[in-house]
C-alpha cells in the first residue's frame, strides 16, 4: 500500500480528546474525502498504538488494559494488532489516500528510540509517507492541566509542579521527546503546532487540526463539544477538600458522590456567580449527597469547615507567578531549540510570556 500517513501523537492537555471524538464522529466524511481513520487500533482513541510499541519488558497499565502480562503475551498482542491492521486497511476503498491516527499517549509513554521504531515498523508496511503532528502547551499550563485532573480523580495533593531534578520529565521536555521522533521519522517530517493559551472554542481547535493535516471545506462536518474542561480554581480546590475530608471521614460510594459533586460545580458555574464561594460549595455538596442517597452528615461538615478554616479557599489561582515562573524557566532552552528545530511560527519564542493569569 503506498498511503500517507498522519501520526497525531497529543501531547497531552492539548484537545486530543476533542480532536479523536472529532474524527470519530466524522469517519464517515472522511472516508469520502479520502481520510481513513481506523477501528482497529481504537474506536476513538487509538491506545493500541502504544500498548504495541512499548519495549516488550515494560507492563504497565497501557498494556494491562488489553490482558497483557508478559512478553509472550506482548508478542502475541503484537501479532494480532499487525494482523487486524493489515485486514481493515486491505478492505478499504482504493479512494482511501490518507491515514490518520491519534493517540497522545504515544508523546509520554514511548520515551526510547527502540520503541518509536517499533511503531514506525508497524505502520511502514502500508505507509509510504509519515507525518508526524504534535501540538505543544507552556509547561505550566500542562502541569495545572495535569493537577485538575488529578484531583477530580480522588488526589488530595496540593503539589502542582513536579520536580525536575534529576531529569526533566518527557511529558514537559518537548524538546527530547520531539528529537526522538525526529531520530525515526526525520526531522522533516515531524509539524508542530502550539496549543493557544485560551482557545476560542473547540472549533477553532478543530479547524487548526483539519487545516494542518489537509482537509478542506470542513462547514459540514459535526464539531463536538469541548471535552475534559477544567473546574475553576476555587471549585478544584473545594474537590481537593472533598478528598481531604474523605481521608478524615471515609464515606461510602466516595467515587459517585465525588463525579456527581463535579457535575454540580459545573452546572451551577455560571447560576450561581456571586455567591459567597464557600456557601454556595457547601449548597453544590449538599445537592450532591441527595442526589446519591447519603444524608447530610455533620461530622463531614464539620471536618470541611475545620479545612476550610485552616486553608482558606482562593477564588482565583491554585498557585503563584512565581511558582509558575520558577518551573517555567526550566524548560527555556529546550524551547527555544524547538522553535529553531521545528520552527511552528515565525515568532521569537515558542510560548507566549504572559503569566498575568496567575496573582
């Protein structure tokens, strides 16, 4: 086959979920512009990707996902993905001239060179042509992204920034981990984007993606909705209590009261601006502890009002310029190599720096 093929490879924290359900909501188009966006790696995330590329030694949870438990399972996993590719992709139409692929796992979790060259020997055999897209977020950005997620997950850490020493983490170190793919594809055919700090809307996402990779006269195509939106500091911060005081005073079904908490915060954003924050949590909380059939319990609120004393919710920032700038300035050289490297635009740096979001 002699298809061309574009490798979206995240990073992380950029619209990667918005641009897979994207070109999962749109195969059908596509199909007809000549766009191939497979099944077989994934419905909408394509995670075998890397659950094949990942050195046979390494089972972890991208593996374990798909039953995977040893090397002799890695190379019978290997087998069948090569073998459901090679199927789907010599039953499509002859019109078919570009392959698209997604998965921003493939950024932070494929982080030595054997394992990209596992990737690009699966695809080779169909490929004649691979682009590999990437887009970029500032560092700190990236590192709040992260932090949101993981507190509405169940973390009660108020650490934001990872420690960079001894080494800087891939997923924040653009530049080694671009210059890895360069080592396989070739720094010619590596295109960066750089993630706006505030993206208009999910469209304009979308359009950036679908200009760069070709694809042309996209009005009548279904754009979806922004997805994995962070919560508002203030509100991530009443979630990070909510941990808390599940730590102090463990309730049962913790997970379903937390994702119907997150839910209400959400909803009530935007109808009940104004309000006193801390009074108008405690309203969200208690709407969301009848929502899941728990009564309200006074000894829990207790425990949030005795957190609540002692760290007093800011409105506005989860941390400060100066964190946010010390972290930051870990990472200006390796930016600017990228900017020289792979020049995404004609400006003098990657990354905007303006920081005025934070106090």
């Amino acid at each position: 086959m002699n298809l061309r093929c574009i490798l979206h490879i995240g990073t992380a924290k950029t619209g990667s979920t918005t641009i897979q359900s994207f070109l999962q909501q749109n195969r059908q188009d596509l199909l007809a512009r000549g766009f191939y966006f497979p099944h077989s790696l994934g419905q909408a995330n394509h995670e075998k990707l890397v659950a094949y590329a990942l050195d046979p030694s390494k089972i972890e949870s991208k593996r374990r996902h798909f039953s995977i438990a040893s090397k002799e399972d890695v190379s019978r996993f290997r087998g069948q993905t090569e073998a459901e590719l090679s199927d789907e992709l010599r039953n499509c139409p002859g019109t078919i001239e570009t392959l698209v692929l997604s998965n921003e796992h493939c950024h932070s979790r494929l982080t030595q060179a054997t394992e990209i060259q596992a990737l690009e020997q699966l695809l080779r055999p169909f490929c004649s042509e691979i682009r590999v897209l990437v887009y970029l977020r500032r560092q700190d950005r990236v590192a709040l992204s992260l932090y949101n997620t993981k507190v509405l997950s169940g973390s009660s850490s108020a650490r934001i920034f990872p420690s960079v020493r001894p080494k800087l983490p891939i997923r924040f170190d653009h530049c080694t981990g671009l210059d890895l793919y360069a080592s396989i594809f070739g720094q010619e055919n590596i295109t960066v984007r750089v993630f706006p700090p505030k993206p208009r809307s999910p469209q304009h996402l979308l359009m950036d993606f679908a200009n760069t990779i070709g694809l042309k006269n996209c009005s009548n195509l279904t754009f979806p909705d922004r997805l994995n939106q962070s919560l508002a500091a203030s509100d991530l911060q009443f979630i990070r209590m909510f941990n808390l005081a599940m730590e102090r005073e463990p309730l049962k079904n913790a997970a379903t009261l937390r994702k119907r908490l997150i839910q209400n915060l959400r909803e009530s954003h935007d109808s009940m601006k104004g309000e006193d924050p801390f009074r108008r949590l405690q309203q969200v909380f208690q709407l969301a502890l009848s929502q899941t059939g728990h009564k309200s319990i006074r000894k829990w609120l207790n425990a949030m009002e005795h957190i609540q004393a002692q760290r007093p919710l800011n409105p506005r920032n989860l941390t400060t310029r100066r964190e946010a700038t010390d972290f930051y300035a870990c990472f200006l050289q390796g930016n600017q190599e990228v900017l020289n490297r792979y020049k995404p635009h004609d400006g003098s740096l990657l990354f905007d720096d303006c920081f005025r979001e934070y106090t």
